[in-house]
C-alpha cells in the first residue's frame, strides 16, 4: 500500500515533536510559527500548501506566508537554521522510508538542487557565525 500525503506529513511532525517539542497549531509565540515555518517549508517540495496547511488547521494562504518568510529566518534566526536542518533531515528520511518523490509543483519541480545547495551553504555559514560568537564570549582573546 502506497503512503498518502497525509501519513508522510503525520509523521514527519511526529518525529519533528519527539525531537522538538509539541507544535501548537493555534499559538502566535514565535517558537510556535517558527516550527511549523520549518517544517512547512521542509516538505514543501512533497506536498501542496493545502496539504501543509491541513497539518497545522491552517489555510494554503498561512504556508505561502511561511515560505516568504524562510529566507529572512534562515539569514536572521541561527536556532531556525538549526531546527530547519533537523525539519530537512527528518524529511528526507521519511520519504526514503515511504518510497515518495518530490512532487512537480506547476512544469517544473520545486526541488532546485542549486537552492538546495544555497540553503546549505547558509546553514553552515549561520552555524560558524553562531560558534564564533559562543566562543569569543566564553573563551576571550588576552
């Protein structure tokens, strides 16, 4: 039997929980948008905004807004970088567990191996930022 939309978005968030915490569907905390902006926009290329915004109760309109607000999030909020990665790595072990391709959002496919590669390069540029700065003011210079 084939794995639904529905099953692979459920448990992506159900492992995302278990190494998070609890996705508030209805809170306006930023930890909370920010979880579900990660994880919309992790599996974006395998599902519509309609099917994401199943998942939080939410409408395709509150997932175009998380996904305009992914580039300012990954430049701005080194904890979203992180919890993104994790988002990204949860993702792609569900699909491969459940045998699901990226869909083709339009005529040609959302996933760019190229923006793929951008995001990447911005995560690791975010984390030797982070690590620089945990380190100048724990360890200073004589």
């Amino acid at each position: 039997m084939r794995a639904t939309h529905e099953d692979f978005l459920a448990e992506v968030r159900k492992r995302y929980e278990e190494q998070n915490e609890q996705i508030e569907n209805v809170s306006r905390l930023r930890n909370y948008v920010e979880h579900r902006c990660e994880v919309s926009n992790a599996v974006r290329p395998f599902c519509t905004y309609k099917d994401i915004g199943a998942l939080f109760g939410k409408d395709h309109t509150s997932i175009v807004h998380y996904v305009h607000e992914h580039e300012r999030l990954l430049r701005w909020s080194p904890d979203y970088v992180q919890k993104y990665a994790s988002a990204c790595e949860i993702v792609e072990d569900v699909s491969d567990e459940m045998m699901l391709a990226p869909m083709r959002h339009g005529r040609r496919t959302h996933v760019n191996p190229r923006r793929r590669i951008d995001d990447i390069e911005r995560i690791i540029f975010s984390l030797h930022k982070l690590r620089d700065s945990i380190i100048e003011k724990n360890f200073p210079q004589k």
